[in-house]
C-alpha cells in the first residue's frame, strides 16, 4: 500500500500547478463543487487526507516529530478558538491546513527514500514549465490581472489562470532558485533559466518577483560560476534591450505604479509592505493594548495585514510565533546538511530571501501553492550533487 501511496503524491506534486491554474480557470467562469467549494480546495482536502496517511505508514526521526507536534497543537489552537467564536470556521480550518501542508510535505520527503533527486527534479521541471507558460500568457492578456488594469484597459501585471497573488510570486522565486542549483555546474543553462524567470517576474510586475530573482542571480554568481563580471553584465544588458521593446508597455506600467506609491506613502512604507499593511499592524497594536491574551491564544486567521508575522501572531499568538521560528529553523537547518561551502551560503541566502518576502509581502507561509516548493528547498541536500565542483560553459 506504501508503494501506491507514494506514486499517488508524486503525481498529485507533478500536477500541482497545472490543478492551480485548472482550478483558477474553472473559478474564472464560475464553476465550483458542491457547497461553493472550488476543485483546488476539494483536491487539496483529498490530497491532505493521503498524506497524512502516507505519513503515518513513515518511520519518522525526531526532528519530524517537532514539526508535527507543532501541527498538532496548531489544529488544538484552532478547536479551542471554534469553542469560543463560530465565526470563518471555514476560513480558519482552511488557513491551519495551508499553514501546516509545507511542515507535512518536508516531513514526507525527509523521511521517503521514494523521493530520490531525479523524482525531485520532474516535480520541478514539470512545475516551471506551468508557471512559465501561465505567466508569459499574460503578455497576450489572458488570464487574471495582478493589479488591475491600466486606465487604456492594459492588464497591470498578470498571474496567467493562477487565482493567486504574492503566491505566485513565491513559487517563482523558490522554483528558479532550485533550478538554478540543479544547473549550478553550467552557467549557460543558469542564465537561461534567468531570462525566462526574469521575463516571467516582469510579466508578474511585483516588485518582490523581480527584486527577488535579480537577488537569488547575484547570489548565484558569487557562489558558483568563475566568471568575470563585466562578462556577464554585458550578457544582462545585451538581452534586456532586446526584449525591451516588446516589454514595454508592462515596464513603464510598473515603474509608473512603483513611482506613484513611493511619491505618495515614502520608499520605506512602500518597500516595507504599502500603507495598508501599516496601518493593520497599527490597528493590531491597539488590540493588543485592549486584550494583552490575544499573545498569547490569537483571534484567528484573518490575514489581512498581508505579512506573515503579523498574521501569525495576530492569528495564533504564541503558536504563531513558533510556526515562523520553525521557517526560521530551516534557513540554518539547510545551512548545516549540505557538505559544500558554496551550497550551503547559497541555501542559507535563498532561504533568508523566502523569510523576508513572507515578512514584507506576506501569502507566503499559508500558501499551498508554494508548499511543495519549499518542502524541497528545506530538503536541498536531496538535490545535492556530491561530485566534485566544476563550472562550465
């Protein structure tokens, strides 16, 4: 039965944007499940169901048992916070399952044999090329708007059929990061895989897509290739003015809107998250001050201050603070498996980066759509490659 459980969730990993993008289109035109469910929900619910399952047939090490433990009294937390108020029973529940599926996915993987490098690297692959396809469909204007469209109808940024925002965003990024390790021995194919996912952050238009994967670029570049920089700056310029024209329309929109919000709320509030987000956490404070206990058991899931800190403390008070600490746990976990200098500064960056867009920008740490992505990353030195470090070209 272990065999067949296992082949089940490779194949629910190898699909999961493709059931994403399927459900977004399904939700564009209005199509749900019974009870107003969307199918991504349903399949998720299912998918959850056989890999507790499959989790539960594991031999587990003891630092699996932290993060289930965790999970455990997350799902008692949210019992308790049910007892006391009836309200988004539905949305809170929704909200633990997405809060705990990155800790049950790195538990799996960590501990399944089944899950060797080459399965790993289909997972990946198969997923790029879903998100890549999506987002540069938004270059021909199909699918959801990022923000909105321009006052001549232009779509402001676009998620392709992704019914998603910053999620999208963090896909994109820790996928490209771990593709770039997989090819971390040929920087012809790393600056391939660059262009097509810095193409993709500008399709995005989000300021933590393209910051994001110029970040992990530089990372890169300082870790691995012997190659001087000149060289691979005017390989950068080079291949930006050619595909400027045809990205016009979406830069200008990008810088106008970025200029907007910088002139009217100051580039710190911008950079730090936007005004909205300041003036929750201030609201927040506020209601700390009124019910000092809500540190200590939360108020449940709302997510409207849009950075995960915030939402997690807001939500789950000590509780919270742990789920973030144990996000915190891995940059340095990842740090100490990998067996090579190089590997493990570039993790420990890569990981940071991921930490810090869910501080800022937030829909990181309760996005199941990111939740395979990370579970990988957290479990790099799979993907580790133990031969000898030789760059080529």
């Amino acid at each position: 039965m272990k065999k067949y459980l296992d082949k089940t969730i490779f194949v629910f990993l190898v699909l999961w944007l493709f059931i994403d993008a399927l459900n977004g289109f399904l939700i564009s035109n209005n199509i749900f499940l019974v009870g107003s469910f969307s199918l991504g929900e349903g399949i998720r619910i299912f998918f959850i169901l056989v890999l507790l399952v499959g989790i539960l047939q594991t031999n587990l090490d003891k630092n699996s048992l932290v993060f289930l433990s965790t999970i455990i009294l997350l799902f008692g937390l949210f019992l308790v916070q049910c007892f006391y108020s009836n309200e988004e029973v539905i949305n809170n529940l929704n909200a633990v399952v997405k809060i705990s599926l990155p800790f049950l996915l790195y538990v799996f993987i960590s501990n399944n044999y089944y899950f060797s490098k080459d399965r790993l690297r289909v997972i990946l692959y198969v997923n790029a090329a879903i998100l890549l396809v999506n987002l540069f469909s938004s270059f021909l204007g199909i699918g959801f708007s990022n923000y909105g469209f321009s006052t001549g109808g232009f779509m402001i940024g676009g998620v392709g059929f992704f019914y998603a925002g910053n999620e999208v965003t963090g896909a994109l990024l820790v996928i490209y990061s771990l593709l770039l390790y997989l090819n971390k021995k040929s920087f012809v194919k790393a600056l391939g895989i660059t262009l097509l996912f810095f193409i993709a952050s500008i399709a995005l238009l989000s300021k933590s897509s393209i910051l994001g994967t110029l970040i992990i670029f530089f990372v890169y570049v300082y870790n691995y290739p012997k190659i001087k920089l000149y060289k691979i700056f005017s390989v950068l310029l080079v291949v930006f003015f050619s595909i400027y024209e045809y990205l016009y329309k979406f830069i200008s929109l990008g810088l106008q809107r970025w200029a907007y919000f910088i002139d009217e709320y100051g580039i710190f509030t911008y950079l730090s998250g936007g005004i909205k987000r300041k003036r929750v956490f201030d609201t927040y404070i506020s209601k700390i001050i009124e019910n000092p206990l809500l540190l200590v058991f939360g108020d449940g899931w709302s997510g409207t201050a849009e950075q995960n800190f915030v939402d997690l403390l807001d939500a789950y008070g000590i509780i919270g603070i742990f789920i973030f600490l144990l996000w915190i746990y891995w940059i340095f976990n990842n740090y100490k498996k990998v067996n090579q200098k190089h590997d493990q500064w570039y993790c420990f960056y890569v990981m940071c980066l991921v930490v810090v867009v869910a501080t800022l920008a937030g829909h990181i740490m309760q996005s199941a759509m990111i939740a395979p992505f990370v579970a990988i990353l957290a479990n790099i030195e799979i993907l580790q490659n133990n031969e000898k470090y030789i760059t080529t070209y």
